[in-house]
C-alpha cells in the first residue's frame, strides 16, 4: 500500500512540474504596458460602449412598456 501512495505522489509532482514548466514558459509583459493597452483600447472603444453611450430607445430590449391609449 505504501509503494502505491509514493507512485501517487511521484504522479502529482510530475504533473506540478509539467504545469510550472507550461507556466514558466508563457509570453509576459509589464503591468505597465498592460495597463497603456488597455486604456488605449477602452479609449479607442468608447463610443461603441453602450453603458458610456446609452442604448438608443428603438433598440433597448429593456425600455418600459409603453401603455396602451386605446382604452
């Protein structure tokens, strides 16, 4: 029973490994950069920005009702 808990181990710490090492290898950038990207981005976007905006009324699924003047 003991053989089998060490070859579990052994395969937890293998898959660590290979994770870290997936990690480790991925492309980073400064907080700096991502922070000017994203103000750039937001900055180029804004008029499409509905909650900057606003919806216009014929397209706003979720104006109020309009009442009926019929009755």
């Amino acid at each position: 029973m003991s053989n089998n808990n060490a070859s579990t181990n052994l395969a937890v710490a293998h898959k660590a490994v290979k994770q870290l090492r997936l990690e480790a290898s991925v492309r980073r950038i400064h907080v700096s950069q991502a922070a000017t990207d994203l103000k750039n981005f937001c900055l180029q976007n804004a008029h499409k920005d509905p909650l900057l905006m606003g919806v216009p009324s014929g397209d706003n699924p979720f104006r109020p009702p309009k009442s009926c003047g019929l009755l």
